[in-house]
C-alpha cells in the first residue's frame, strides 16, 4: 500500500504538448487501482495526474 502525508507541499514536472509543465500544490488523494494522483494545485484547482513515471534514485 502506497503511504503518504496528505496536505504537503509537491511539484510535479509534467511534459504536456511537447513542453515541460509543472504543477505546484497539495497531495489530495492518490488512486492507486487506476494510478492516478489528485493533486489541489496553488489556485484551488484540483488536477488529475496519471502516473506513467519511470522514478530514478540518484546517489
């Protein structure tokens, strides 16, 4: 089971119509069955992000 603290801070980078996007807000829900993150971003928006990320752990 995915763990998370909802109510902090994140910034997701997204490349949307061939340019980068990010997306600054609050974690609100995560969907894990669908892969989906619900994030409420800075102006009260809550936008869906499906996760199709391939997540490297630099050291």
């Amino acid at each position: 089971m995915l763990h998370t603290d909802y109510g902090l801070p994140v910034i997701f980078t997204l490349w949307v119509d061939s340019f980068f996007e990010e997306v600054e807000g609050i974690f609100h829900y995560i969907n894990e069955v669908k892969k989906m993150v619900h994030v409420v971003d800075i102006y009260g928006n809550v936008q869906i992000i499906k996760l199709w990320v391939r997540c490297q752990v630099c050291k």
